[in-house]
C-alpha cells in the first residue's frame, strides 16, 4: 500500500485554487473557454480520422483553410450554422446537441 503523497492534488482542487471556485465569474469564463477548446479539438480529431487536410476540409465545407485552423486553435468563434456544415458536408458526420444542467 502506497503512502498519500500530501502536496497531491486532484485538478478539481488545482483549479478550485488556480482559477476559481464553481459559479464564480473568473470560474465560468474559463469553464465557457475550456468548451470552445474542446470543440476545436474534437474538429482536429475527427478530420485527422477521416484522413483529411485542413484545406481538404475547408473545401468540402465551403470555407477555407484558415478559418479551420483557427478553429482548431480556438483563436475563432463558430457559428452553429458553419460548425453543421463542417460536420455535415465536410467530415459526413452528423452533429447531436444536448443541454445539461449542472
């Protein structure tokens, strides 16, 4: 059995104290931003799958490739009808949407 290392801690601790406590504004501006992160990554992951180029996506999408790079680096917002297309006609996937509550 393992002794506890006592200077551990989990990164909900970690970013309890970096950044904030659940509900606190600087808690909720990075929680809205780590969303934004993800989706440009989840974007990276499924045109990589699909064995696809940047630009390759860009124009099955009707846009170019800058525009999918800045995605993919979260340097660019998204418009809903843009992020269906990319999905849709660029990756040939289907986009689902869903509301939680925390």
């Amino acid at each position: 059995m393992r002794a506890k290392n006592k200077n551990l801690t989990s990164l909900d601790e970690f970013i309890d104290k970096k950044i904030g406590k659940l509900g606190s504004e600087q808690r909720e501006v990075f929680e809205n931003e780590y969303d934004s992160f993800k989706l440009g990554v989840l974007i990276q992951q499924a045109r990589e799958e699909r064995g696809l180029t940047q630009e390759q996506l860009a124009k099955l999408a009707g846009t170019n490739k800058s525009y999918i790079s800045k995605l993919e680096r979260n340097l660019k917002d998204i418009r809903f009808s843009t992020l269906q297309r990319i999905i849709n006609a660029g990756l040939g996937g289907h986009l689902d949407v869903s509301i939680r509550f925390k």
